[in-house]
C-alpha cells in the first residue's frame, strides 16, 4: 500500500481554495517604463504562469519604473512603492 494511504491525514484540506499568484515588484523591472501591466502579460513573460487566475502585488525589492499595474490585489507597501516612482495602481475585480 502507497505510503500517502498509510500516513494518518489531520484537518481539512480545501481542494477548491484559491491561491493567488505572488509577484514582487522587484519583477516588474523587465516591463519598459510607462508600459500597462496586466495578468495576461504576467503569464506571457512568464512571471506567473497560466493556470494562476488571481495575481497579487507585494512590496519586495524595488522599482524604478512609473508603470500602470492591473492586479487582483496589492500590498500597502507595493502600492507605496509603484505610486512612489509615478505609477498607477489598478484593482481587478475577482471571478468569485
């Protein structure tokens, strides 16, 4: 018998929970100034990948760009950061 039978499960597992997919804005750096950056951008650059639906900014790192960042979520301090450099911070709603 496999041992993921054999091992004693504990707690609930959610297979329908919905993790977000984490970008810092240290990774926006590859976009060119002034560029919209949306989630089906973030997947053909291949920061994120496809099966991910919701993205979320945080504030790790830096940036140097104003850019216009369309996201399911953000960060106080990702917000501070791209609003720092002249950028523009855009909430998509979620699917849910």
């Amino acid at each position: 018998m496999p041992l993921k039978r054999r091992v004693p499960k504990r707690g609930f597992h959610n297979p329908f929970r919905d993790i977000p997919a984490i970008v810092n804005v240290s990774q926006l750096e590859i976009f060119a100034p002034g560029s919209e950056v949306t989630p089906q951008l973030l997947q053909q650059r291949g920061v994120v990948r496809a099966r991910e639906a919701r993205i979320k900014i945080l504030g790790d790192g830096s940036l140097s760009k104003a850019l216009i960042v369309k996201a399911h979520g953000f960060s106080s301090k990702a917000k501070e950061k791209i609003e720092a450099v002249g950028g523009k911070v855009e909430l998509i709603a979620s699917h849910a």
